[in-house]
C-alpha cells in the first residue's frame, strides 16, 4: 500500500501507515498490533473473566469475521467459545454470509451454530420489513438483537460479543447526540451489563478498531468475508453519516479514537451521574414475554404482532 517505507519495528516493508498512531507496520507486525490492541480492549473494560462462556456474533462482514479470527487468538486456551451467525432470510446477501461464516469456522476449528430467524419466528427480515413501514434496519436489528440474546440464554452464555467498530460507535454516537436522545447515549458504552436476567451481557472488543484496520486484518490473513453489502444497506441514513467522519478522520487523523475516548471516560460518565440520579424510571417486565420495557408490551413483542397480523 505504501512504496519505499519501512515497518517502524522491523524494517522490512511496510504494508500500512497508521496516521492515527503515526507507525508503518510490515504484515506480520500488523497482525500482532491488532492482537494486542483488541486485548488491550478486552483487559481495559474488563469485557471477559478467564473461564467466562463467549458467543461470538458473526454477520459474515469484515469486522465480524476479523473479530471472530483475533479472539478466537486471545481466548481459545482460557474461555469457552461458540460462533453464531444469524440466518436473516435477505436472499443472496444471507446465502453468501451463510457459506463464508461456514468456511471460517472450520478453518479456525471454532464450535459453531446458525441460527434462523425464519424457523423460530416464522418469517424472514425480508418479509417482515415488507409488512411492516419502518426503516429495514431498524426492524433487522431489533429482531437481530432479541435472537441473539434469546439463544445466548439458551446456550447459558455470559457474554455476546458484537462487532461494532470505532467508526459504528462514533457514528452512533453522533447521530444519537444530534437527535438528543440521552437514554440512547447512555447505553454507548464498550460492555453493556446484565441488568436483568433476560438481559445477556454485551461487549465490544473492536470499540477502538477501526472499519480499516478490521478490512486490512481480513487481507493479511487471508480471511474472507461478504464483500456485497445488504441491500438495505445503501439507503441507510447511518452509513451516510459514516462516510463523512471517515472524511473528517482524513482531515484530522486520530479524531474518531479521541472522540470515542472522550465521550468513554468523560462525557459518559458525567451523564451517567447527572441522568441516573434524577431519573427512577421503574422497568417493567413485557406481559407478553417477561423480558426488560417501559411500557407494557416490549418492543419487540409490537414488532412481531405487526409482522404477523
Ligand atoms: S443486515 Fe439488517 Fe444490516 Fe441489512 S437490513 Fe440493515 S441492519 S444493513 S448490519
Ligand atoms: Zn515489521
Ligand atoms: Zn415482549
């Protein structure tokens, strides 16, 4: 990728410059750099005790299949692990990510299960963004986020590990502050906890990854991954917002890691006392299906209703 630069710790060639960390790294040291920056992460916010159970998340994209290549790396000799892809039932885009989630488990010998959304709630993502008039994704990743959780409390998991990278949490970072919407902001954080049983813990081992660096780990180590987006993808107003702190990371290199790490360790933490403190809103528990709500009904028990009427 660059010509004539040399890794800054062995002096063979350089395959990618940093401009964020302002090192060139060969392919080797690239690899051992991701490594140890995801542990670092993982040991930072204390995302996994030695002996935890982990179910590894895996859409078939870049950042999941290197997520899953570099923990399988930290975690096999200490930690139980299992793979899961969700079958979303969205035609050629699902059929693709199925195969390549299967190639990748075998190659890494990882226990692995696929899970359809279709066989356990009787329609596909497809169907079920034709019935109901929402944005796709945002109907995919409520359904995405309550099979995940479902099956994890089935397996008896103590944590799922996600894919989201630097650039998701800035974007999402971004678009909750411009919308204001606090109790949004408020749950964008590395490890989410188990605050109620039907609630599996959450982490984010690539939080301070880049969408970059997962695409150059996956090209070193010969990883395939789905290279077509989701169809729904394209018109998301959130991948839009992405492409543009990728611009302003272009501009200022290092911006979107200091943003995260502002909003981390000091931002956070000041809503988190200012918020919680003022607020005693009472959870509740669905009628429908016992799992965390406000309301009556959760979210996800209208969603289906919906799909299925
Ligand atoms: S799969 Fe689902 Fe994504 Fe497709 S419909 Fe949107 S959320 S873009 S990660
Ligand atoms: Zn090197
Ligand atoms: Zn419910």
């Amino acid at each position: 990728m660059i010509k004539r630069n040399r890794c800054s710790l062995c002096k063979s060639k350089a395959f990618i410059f940093l401009k964020y960390a302002g090192i060139k790294l060969c392919k080797e040291h690239f690899t051992i750099y991701f490594i140890n920056r995801m542990a670092k992460t993982i040991k930072k916010y204390q995302m996994i005790k030695p002996n935890e159970k982990v179910l590894i998340g895996v859409s078939g994209g870049k950042d999941s299949i290197a997520m899953l290549h570099a923990l399988n790396e930290i975690l096999k000799d200490t930690n139980e692990l299992i793979a899961v892809h969700i079958d979303l039932g969205i035609n050629e885009y699902s059929t693709e990510s199925r195969e390549i989630f299967k190639q990748i488990c075998s190659k890494i010998g990882i226990k692995n299960k696929i899970v359809s959304i279709k066989k356990r709630y009787g329609f596909t993502i497809e169907e079920a963004i034709k019935r109901v008039k929402r944005p796709p994704c945002s109907i995919c990743g409520l359904i995405k986020r309550r099979i995940l959780n479902e099956y994890a409390i089935e397996l008896g998991v103590d944590k799922i590990a996600t894919g989201h990278t630097l650039d998701d949490e800035v974007t999402y970072l971004l678009i909750n502050y411009i919308d204001g919407k606090i109790d949004m902001l408020l749950k964008r954080k590395p490890i989410l906890p188990r605050i109620h049983r039907k609630l599996v813990a959450r982490i984010k081992p690539l939080y301070e990854i880049s969408d970059l660096e997962t695409q150059i780990y996956c090209l070193i180590n010969n990883l395939k991954y789905v290279e077509k987006p989701c169809p729904y993808a394209e018109d998301s107003p959130t991948l839009k917002i992405k492409k543009i702190i990728m611009q302003l990371e272009e501009i200022r290199p290092g911006t979107k890691l200091s943003l995260l790490r502002n909003f981390t360790n000091k931002i956070h933490i000041a809503l988190e006392r200012y918020y919680l403190e003022k607020t005693n809103e009472k959870i509740n528990e669905c009628i429908k299906c016992g799992y965390p709500t406000s309301q009556k009904v959760c979210a996800f028990c209208k969603l289906k209703e919906k799909i299925q009427s």
